[in-house]
C-alpha cells in the first residue's frame, strides 16, 4: 500500500469513528464530496492544504493522524 492510500484509509477510519458521512465531512472540510471519495480510496494525491482542512476538520493533530499502524512499516515503535 503506498503513502496515497494509506492517507485515505486513515481519514476514512477518522471520519467514520466521528460518524460522519463523506457528505457532511466534504462540507467541514471545505472540499467537493467526489474529491473526498477519490481521496479515501487512494486514487488522489492531495496538497498539504487540503490535508491541513481534513485534519482540522477531523480535530486531530498532525502527530495523532499520522501515529497509527497505518504509518508504522510494521515495526514497532520504541
């Protein structure tokens, strides 16, 4: 899985853990719904900026959204 799709795989964990739809999350974040869909699935690179709205969307830190398995390689941390 490269870095594209796990981004995505994480912002849909985050965002369905809010219960929220991919609708009413397009809107928090300031992005088009479609955008989102492309983003969740990895078909999407995005800017930081738009990474920034999802994360401030999501009110998660930059060091919360990224210390996830999703991010570890699969080693572990010390």
């Amino acid at each position: 899985m490269d870095l594209q799709e796990k981004i995505g795989k994480r912002i849909t964990e985050l965002r369905k853990a809010k219960k929220l739809s991919q609708q009413k999350f397009a809107y928090e974040a300031d992005i088009e719904r479609s955008f989102l869909t492309h983003i969740e699935k990895g078909r999407k690179n995005i800017s930081v900026g738009t990474l920034e709205r999802i994360m401030s969307a999501l009110e998660i830190s930059v060091k919360d959204f990224f210390d996830s398995e999703f991010f570890s390689n699969g080693k572990k941390k010390k």
